[in-house]
C-alpha cells in the first residue's frame, strides 16, 4: 500500500511540474507585453483637420513622452502603470485621454484663445510664451488697433506701449508719425527709430519729404504708414538690444513686428466690413490779395 502511494504521488508531481512551468510563461509573457505595449495615432486641428507637428505627448504621471512628427503622427511605448494621455501644444487646448485597452489613439485639437494672448512673436517669427522669454516685449491684439483707429498705425502705439514715444505730423492724411523708444539715442532725427518687421520682411520707418520756398514744404509720408490696420492681427514690440539682437544694427533702437492676418483655422470665405469717416477743419489759412 506504501509503494503505491508513492507511486501514485510520484505521478501526479511530474504531470503538475509542466502545467506550472506552462502557467508560469504565459504569466511572463503577458507582464512583458504590457510593459512593452505602444500606443500610435495622430494629431490634427478641429478647424480644418490639418496634421499639428511638434505636438506635446505625456503619459499622465510618469516622464514617458513623445512629439508629433510632420504629419502628425506620433509613437509611444506605454509604461505599466500608464492610463492617460496628455495633448498638449501652444495656442490649443491640452486635452486628456484615456488610454483603456487602445492601442491607435486620434485627436483633433482646438484653439485656445486664452492659451494664444499669452504667446508673443519673437525675432525672426517664432512665437513663444511670453513668460519664458528674458526681454521686454508688450503686444497689441488687432482690436486695440482698429478701434478709434488712424491713418496711419503709428498712431495707434501711442499710450498702449510703455516706454514708447509718438510724434504725429500736423499735415493731415498721409502724413508721417516719428516714433522712438526709451528715448533719443543720436542727433539725427531719423536715426532714432526702431525697425519695423512686417510678416518677416524688414522695413523703413524714416520720413522723407521736400521744403520749399513760401512755406510749401511737402511730407511723403513714412513707410509704416501705408500698411492697413485692419490686415494687423497683431503687433509686438521688442524694446531691449536682446530682443532685438538677431536683426543687427538696423535694430539698435529696437523692433516694432507686425503680424498680418492669414485666415489660418478658418473654414469658408470670411468677410469683415469697416466704415471710417473722418472730419478736419483747417485752422488758419493764408491771406491772398485777390484784387
């Protein structure tokens, strides 16, 4: 009766010796894939749905990260613990999406209003936020532009930029605004003025103009002067040598960038209407002998 019990026990220990071993990998195996599961998809916009590059990918609560490529796509392997996925970018809302059991995530992003008042142009075009930046800067949105507008935009920067002077010209419509910030640097009078960088494209601000005999001076204007406050999506002033740096020495009084309207995020035809009636009397006119 012993021997057979030992027979029997000796049986039943090699039968379960491979059923444990055969749990024992397919539990291996399943940690590893979840320790090497990835999660892929891609980005767009809600407005037109045009790929985002450079997008912010963050597994919530760990440093596991990835960026969007130029088609928007992304790639990540997905920690153990991971539930959630962070979107973010500038000038769009950060979004959180659970992960559960996807392996191909898609999202479309959309614009955050409030996230791109707090973004400012910098040199040469790229925007950044404005409290990661080191220089003074202070921007204009196209609103506080087009109301109780002027001729000429100049205008418009006097009293919403600090540290920035504005000197109009008595000649009516057309006529040139001098500006200046922090002050006179030289004794010439153009040599003053900060540059003006429209769209990426560098510009004069220096007025030109003819004196003539009996009082019949001319004033042609300045060059900022020709550009329509109502294309203006926003202007930025960089006022420090810092900022102003990547631009040379044309820069030394610094830089007024002008950002133009593009119609970027825009579905359809947009169609905007503005009416400005302006009247001006003359005040003192010279006297003719008429007889």
């Amino acid at each position: 009766m012993k021997h057979l019990l030992r027979n029997l026990t000796g049986r039943l220990t090699k039968c379960v010796q491979p059923v444990g071993l055969g749990i024992a990998l397919v539990c291996m195996s399943l940690t590893t894939y979840a320790q090497t599961r990835s999660v892929n998809g891609r980005v767009t916009t809600v407005n037109d749905g045009a790929a985002l590059p450079g997008v912010s990918v963050l597994v919530k609560g760990s440093t596991k990260g990835a960026t969007t490529d130029a088609d928007g796509r992304y790639r990540l392997e997905m920690p153990e613990n991971g539930e959630t996925l962070i979107f973010s970018f500038i000038g769009y809302a950060t979004q959180e999406i659970p992960i559960g059991n996807r392996s191909t995530i898609d999202i479309a992003l959309a614009t955050d209003t409030k996230g791109l008042q707090e973004v400012v142009v910098t040199a040469l075009g790229i925007k950044k936020e404005e409290r990661t930046i080191g220089y003074a800067t202070q921007k204009l949105e196209s609103n506080n532009i087009t109301v109780a507008r002027e001729t000429n935009v100049v205008n418009q920067l006097a009293g919403k930029i600090a540290g920035v002077t504005v000197v109009g010209s008595p000649s009516g419509i057309g006529g040139s605004s001098r500006i200046t910030i922090r002050g006179e640097r030289s004794l010439n009078i153009n040599a003053n003025q900060p540059l003006f960088v429209i769209d990426g494209m560098p510009i004069s601000n220096g007025f030109t103009g003819s004196s003539g005999r009996g009082q019949q001076e001319a004033d042609f204007g300045n060059g900022a002067g020709f550009v329509n406050p109502d294309d203006i999506e926003s202007i930025t002033v960089l006022k420090g040598a810092n900022a102003a740096a990547l631009y040379g020495d044309r820069a030394a009084n610094g830089v007024v960038l002008i950002t133009t309207k593009s119609g970027k995020g825009v579905k359809g035809i947009g169609v905007s209407v503005n009416s400005n009636i302006t009247f001006e009397s003359v005040l003192r006119l010279p006297d003719y002998q008429n007889v």
